[in-house]
C-alpha cells in the first residue's frame, strides 16, 4: 500500500485556517462528505470486482511471488498519477476523475484480502466488519485530535516519508526472499497510517484552500485505506 506525502500547493493561495468560520465548516463538510463518498464507492467497486471470477483469480494470481512487486508498483503509479492530477489541475471533473480512478485502484488492490475473508475464514464477516469499525474509529479519534488541539503535524512529514520508504523495503525484501513480514509490521504500519491521518488532517486545515476539497478527501482516503488494510491483516491473522 503507498501514500503520498507530497502537498505542493501554491503559497500566493489563501489557506482554510485563515478563511471566516462559516467558509471553513463549509469546506470540512464538503471534504469529509467526499470521503464517505469515496468509502462508498469503494464498496460499490468492491462488490462489482469480486462477481467477477475472471478478476478475482487474475488478482489472486499476482500476490505469487514477484508479481505482487508487480501490482504494488501498478497501484503506485496509478496513486502518484491520481494525486498529482487532483492536485495540479482546477477542473472538478479531472479531480473527479483521479479520485474515482484512485478509488478503483484501491479496490482492485484490495480483492485477494477481502476475497479471503469473505469466502474462506470461518468468521470472515465478522472480521470485515470488525477491522471496518475499528479502522472508522480510529479514524475519527485522531481527525478529532487535530481539530480539537489545533496544532500543525507537518512536522510528521519527513519521518513518515521515511517510514514508508523502510516499510516499502521490507515488503520488497519479503517478497523476494519468501519471508512474512508477521503481526508487528502490521501494527507498525497501522502506527504510520495513523501518523498520515494527522499529518493529511493537518494538511486540510493549513495547507489546502477553500476549493480543494477534493485533494483533500483524497489524501485522507489514502491515509484511511493504509490504516484498514493493516487492521484487517491484524484481524485476519487471529483467526
């Protein structure tokens, strides 16, 4: 899973921070209305991908071996593409467009784990579920914390840049040496995914304007599908 850390807007742009209140509750509603709009299309792609058995086994087929390294790289090229088009340009319908590609990337990415679960554990339900709510949760507690202690965590960039980086290494060294990365890399890149949350929340209050709303939800959907990939591999992995 990636995340981009990168935020480059320009500095002549009036920040949300420095907007009246009603223009600030205007764009954290509009921001966070997408991303629950993006949650939902995640569940809508999800759902259509996994009536296929053609995608579904092609999925299944590149978590062998070096074809993960494969579809990880497929996936962040498609995740750099996606934000770096939401970011650079002020067409609605481009940012549209790069988030629902993003948004279907994710789901694709994310058929080998929820097929597993759903179709081969026991409590695979139950699971799904549980992460979801759990992941929803902590979600919500650390957005809160940023908004109820109105500090800046963009202090949080360079040691989440280099945390991915390392946790990007260790993938690629397991998937080449055959070896599970187990139950303490999940919770360090739980740790991470929790780390972006404050740092894309903090983004959303210092560093966006009032009409990037949809860069915004994007960068906070990222943060939000890191965060329940690795909760649902803690869930999946007691069972």
């Amino acid at each position: 899973m990636n995340n981009s850390f990168e935020n480059p807007m320009p500095q002549q742009r009036i920040a949300v921070s420095a907007l009246a209140q009603e223009e600030r509750v205007a764009f954290y509603k509009k921001t966070y209305g997408h991303v629950a709009g993006g949650v939902l299309l995640f569940i809508f792609f999800e759902y259509l991908l996994l009536q296929s058995d053609t995608i579904v086994n092609f999925a299944l087929s590149m978590t062998e071996g070096f074809k993960w390294l494969l579809m990880l790289g497929g996936f962040m090229f498609i995740t750099n593409y996606a934000e770096r088009m939401a970011l650079k340009t002020p067409d609605k319908n481009k940012q549209y467009l790069a988030f629902g590609l993003y948004i279907l990337a994710e789901a694709f990415i994310f058929v080998p784990m929820i097929y597993v679960a759903a179709f081969y554990m026991e409590q695979g339900t139950e699971i799904l579920q549980q992460a979801g709510i759990v992941t929803l949760s902590l979600f919500s507690g650390l957005t809160a914390v940023v908004f109820v202690t109105k500090k800046d965590f963009s202090f949080l960039k360079t040691g989440l840049t280099i945390g991915f980086f390392i946790a990007l290494g260790l993938i690629i060294a397991g998937t080449l040496f055959g070896f599970n990365m187990g139950l303490w890399f999940s919770v360090g890149m739980c740790l991470l995914a929790g780390g972006s949350i404050l740092y894309q929340t903090s983004n959303l209050v210092n560093k966006y304007t009032v009409n990037d709303y949809i860069p915004a939800a994007l960068g906070l959907f990222a943060s939000l599908m890191l965060l329940f990939w690795y909760i649902l591999s803690i869930f999946m992995s007691r069972d």
